[in-house]
C-alpha cells in the first residue's frame, strides 16, 4: 500500500467521525462521542506523525499507535451500533471504511519491519 493512499483513507475516515460526533452530540451522548472521537481522528495524526519519524524505530511505533487507535475505534463502533446510537447502515459503511484502514496499517507495519531486517 502507497503512504499517500493509507494518508487519504485516514483522513477520510476522521472526518467520517467527525460527522457522526456530530450526529452523536445531538443525542446527548458524550461518554462515547468523547472517546470514538479521539481514537477515530487520532489514527490519521500518528500516520501523519509517522511521515516525520526519527528512523525506522519510530516510524513503526506510530504506524503500530495508529493501528491500536484503530482497534479502539472498532470497539467503538460496535458499542454504539449495539445500544442502538447508529443504525444498521451507518455501522456497515463505517465498519468497511475501518477494516479496510485497519489491514492497510497491517500490511504497513508488516512491510516496515520487514523492511529493518
């Protein structure tokens, strides 16, 4: 995977986050939009961070932040899809966008070790 397409996806996803916060703060719900808000917008700022690492070392680090970022957020998702805060297909078009996100920075991580050897 290209950085500049794990980039755009990332940024896509935030603000894909930013709009259900959005949706969420007009339910009166803050314990989750607090904390799906930033796990869900903290994976694009550690990929951006990774961009500028101090080598190699680093550079993983913030790709492997990101995907834990990225894991929160999933378990997010699927609180709110089962209290019913989001609908059948919101969860389903936000779960894909996650997925795919997640497996990118798998297969980024992968290629960064296997890169140091």
């Amino acid at each position: 995977m290209s950085e500049s397409k794990l980039r755009t996806q990332s940024m896509d996803f935030a603000v894909s986050i930013i709009n259900l916060v959005k949706h969420l703060k007009e339910k009166r719900e803050s314990i989750i939009f607090n904390q799906i808000g930033r796990s869900g917008t903290s994976i694009g700022a550690n990929i951006r961070e990774a961009q500028y690492a101090h080598g190699k070392a680093d550079f993983i680090s913030k790709l492997e932040i990101a995907l834990k970022e990225a894991s929160e957020t999933g378990y997010w998702l699927e609180l709110l899809y089962r209290t019913r805060y989001i609908d059948d297909q919101t969860f389903k078009t936000l779960s894909a966008k996650f997925t795919s996100l997640r497996a990118m920075l798998i297969a980024s991580c992968r290629t960064a070790k296997e890169n140091t050897k």
